[in-house]
C-alpha cells in the first residue's frame, strides 16, 4: 500500500530541512561574494601598481637618486644625510638643504626644485641607516616598511569592525582607489604611518590599553600638527595614562631630535613652520593641493592674504571644535557604542584645523570612514557610504576644481563627515541615557517591592 504524504507531513519534514540548508550554505555564499570582491580588488591593485609602475621603476632603480617620482622621498634620504655627516643644524636651511639634494640627485643646484625639509630633525634621523644604502633601494625598503604599517592598520580596524568580510572587502576596494594612497606611494611620503598611528591608537583605546594608545599617537609627531587635537582631547578627559604613553614617544623623539638637529633644532624647527605657513605656490608650497579650512580659505582668497586667511581659518575651526566637543561632552567610554564616532571626529578635526595638510595625508580619513561604517547598520550605513562615496569622488577632482573655481571643496566633506561623526556620537549618548534611566526605573521598582509587606 503507497502512502501519499500530506502538505502537512512535507512542510514538517521540509521547512527544517531547508532551514539546516540555508544556515549551511548562507556563509558560503557571503564567503563567495567575499571572494569575487577580492578578485576584482586585486585586478584593481594590479591595475594601480602597473599605473604606477612606470613612474616608480626607473626611481627605484636608479642608483643616484629618486626623480622625478619619489620626489620627497629624495628630500628625507637628503636630510638623512645631512644629519649622517653632522650637519643637521642645517636641515632647516633652504639653501643647504637644496645643494644637498642636487648632490645627490647628480644635478646642478640651479636645476634643482625647491623641495624643503618640513618634518622634525627626529624623522630625519631614524632614516640615517637608510643613507649607506643607493638611494633606489633605499626608497624601495622605506616603501615596504610604510605599506606593512598601511597593512597593519587596516588590519587591526577589520578586527575590531562588525563589516564581516564582504563589507571588508568594498572598505578595502574604495581604499585601495583612494587617491592619496596613490600619492603617497608616488611622492614617497611616510603618510602610512601616520594612518597605522590614528587606527592602532583607537584599537589600543577600544580595548582599554591606554598607554599603548598614547605610545601609538606619539608617532603623529613625524607631523606634529596632527597631535595637537588627540591631545587636547586627552588633556580635556583627564586620561593620564594615556598622556603618559605619549610623554614616552615625545621622550624618543625629543632625544632623537636633538640627536639629528643639535639643541638649536628645538627653536629653528618651529620657526621654520612658522615662516613655511606664509608661502604661497613657492618652496614645495601649493595653494590649490592643501587640504583643510586653511587651504579652503587660501585657495578662495588667493595668495598674498595671509592676515585674511588666518582670521576665516580660525573662524571656521571654532565651529568645527565646537562640534568636536559636543561629540566627546560626557564620561569617557572606550567600550562604549559611540568611542568609534567621537574618535572619528577627532581625527577629522585633525585634518581640518591643520594649517599645512596635503593630499597624501588625507588617507588618515580613511580611519573616520572605517568606524563610521562599522558602527552603523541599515539605512544609516547605507547613508554613511553615499557620503563617503561623495567625498571619495571631491577628493578625486579636488585639483581640477580648486583650480577652475578657486573653491576647494574637499574640506567641506571633510566637515560634513565631522558632522556625522558627531550627531552619531550624540544619538548613541541618548540611548546610553535611556537605557540607564529605564534600568534606575526598573531598580527602584525592585527595590520598592522588596521592601513592601
């Protein structure tokens, strides 16, 4: 006799089997999607390194000096020098620093550019080891050494992200195009470290290592614009330890500033910067590739307007601290929901009240963009990646803009992203408060009925 099965019978044996099915299958799947964004990421990063190739290899190659890609790089190998052969009192003298480069280079001074030294005589200390070496392969280790740390820190974020590994990937994709990842690699700028500083520092944060975190924001002082807000930050909060990790990596730096430069390094140093923020397109200077309110107002005003640049750029930082501290306005919580926007913020008020940020440096953007998108779900993240794909795309024509308009429109994304970063901040402080008032509520309540006959 042939039993024939109810609709009943077959969903109860089917519907579980198909659930067993899908909770098997749904992470392949997910794994699938991540693969395919790792094939087309990776013809991606061929695509760049093959742009690049041309440029980079005769550079890297070359057994004089790098040129005319790798252009900074040669200023750093040039100031290494100085301070090998006991000249770093030197580094901050244009004109010496300039004959050095010719001779390595090979050049006649007067066909040199003008590329002065803007990092601290510290920086150009550390490099010394690389000076016995040809300068090709020298820029070739420095390159290799900076990527690890670019690696590391987007590593250390994934970790602590909740993107799962498609979402890694698309981070990583936009990442990749991202055009001051392309400008550091050209120029030879170390501006990787300072990206694995502001990322190794929050994870540092985020797991209650706050000594680490302070250490790792000591490396922001190979440009020390950037520590200006973290520490203000930390002052503000009154997280000592932190402060402490930091006095440790200053202490390093210190000693290999006087190390390098000699004592007079300590007033020379600063007083270059000084006079530095006063050119105009001259001396490695360009008005339309700085980044921040600083290049926003010079590139609107033009050259020459330096009292008018410097009243609107510090009208325009008031706002932006303002919102800074409205992010961070309550208890510190580096496990709490909203660390990763506060932090966010603070990284993006780095760069805009940063009087000397150029493109390659912007990549420490990619830290905020990170923890924005993993720190929301839903339509709020879907909101997140429109504006980041907004100023991924400003970012991209910010040249051909700032030079046919005279607006640089980078800086008001920038703040836009600020401001995100803030109201984020704020909204997860609500639910914090609403949770804790619900929970008083609920205490009282048992309290009141214990006590009660």
């Amino acid at each position: 006799m042939t039993v024939v099965p109810s609709s009943l019978s077959l969903r109860r044996v089917c519907a579980p089997a198909a659930l067993t099915g899908a909770r098997r299958w749904l992470p392949h799947v997910a794994d699938g999607a991540g693969a395919a964004l790792a094939g087309a990421l990776l013809w991606l990063a061929v695509g760049l390194w093959l742009a690049l190739h041309t440029a980079l290899y005769p550079a890297l190659a070359n057994e004089r000096a790098p040129g005319p890609a790798l252009d900074d790089f040669g200023v750093f190998y040039a100031a290494a020098t100085m301070v090998r052969d006991g000249r770093g009192a030197e580094l901050y003298d244009i004109d010496a620093i300039v004959r050095e480069e010719a001779r390595v280079y090979g050049r006649e001074v007067e066909h040199t550019p003008v590329l002065p030294y803007f990092n601290p005589p510290a920086f150009a200390a550390a490099l010394v080891p690389l000076t016995w070496l040809p300068p090709g392969t020298a820029a070739a280790i420095f390159l290799a050494l900076t990527t690890g740390a670019l690696v590391a820190g987007l590593a250390l974020l994934w970790r602590r992200s909740r993107l799962g590994i498609p979402g890694g990937w698309a981070a990583l994709g936009m990442l990749v195009a991202f055009q001051p990842v392309r400008d550091t690699f050209f120029h030879g700028q170390p501006s990787f470290l300072l990206f694995f500083g502001f990322a190794g520092a929050f994870v540092a944060f985020a797991s209650g290592r706050e000594r680490l975190g302070g250490a790792l924001l000591g490396l922001l002082l190979l440009k020390p614009n950037y520590a200006l807000v973290p520490v203000a930050i930390l002052l503000w909060k009154r997280r000592w330890t932190a402060l402490a990790g930091f006095g440790s990596a200053a202490a390093i730096w210190l000693a290999l500033s006087l190390v390098g430069g000699g004592l007079s390094s300590l007033w020379t140093y600063p007083a270059f910067l000084w006079r530095a923020a006063s050119w105009d397109d001259m001396n490695g200077i360009s008005i339309a590739g700085m980044f921040g309110w600083n290049g926003l107002v010079r590139t609107l005003l033009g050259p020459g307007r330096h009292d008018a640049v410097s009243v609107w750029t510090l009208a325009l930082s008031v706002p932006t601290l303002s919102a800074l501290a409205l992010a961070w306005a309550g208890p510190w919580d580096a496990r709490g929901q909203r660390f990763a926007a506060q932090y966010g913020a603070v990284v993006l008020a780095s760069v805009l009240v940063n009087a000397h940020v150029y493109r390659q440096d912007v990549i420490v953007t990619a830290v905020p963009a990170f923890l924005l998108l993993s720190a929301t779900s839903g339509r709020t993240r879907w909101a997140v990646v429109a504006a980041l794909s907004g100023a991924w795309l400003l970012l991209a024509y910010h040249f051909p803009l700032a030079r046919e308009t005279s607006v640089a429109p980078t800086a008001l994304a920038i703040a836009a992203l600020l401001y995100l970063c803030t109201w984020l901040a704020r909204k997860r402080a609500e639910a914090d408060d609403a949770r804790a008032a619900t929970a008083a509520v609920v205490t009282r309540a048992v309290q009141a009925a214990g006590v009660t006959p």
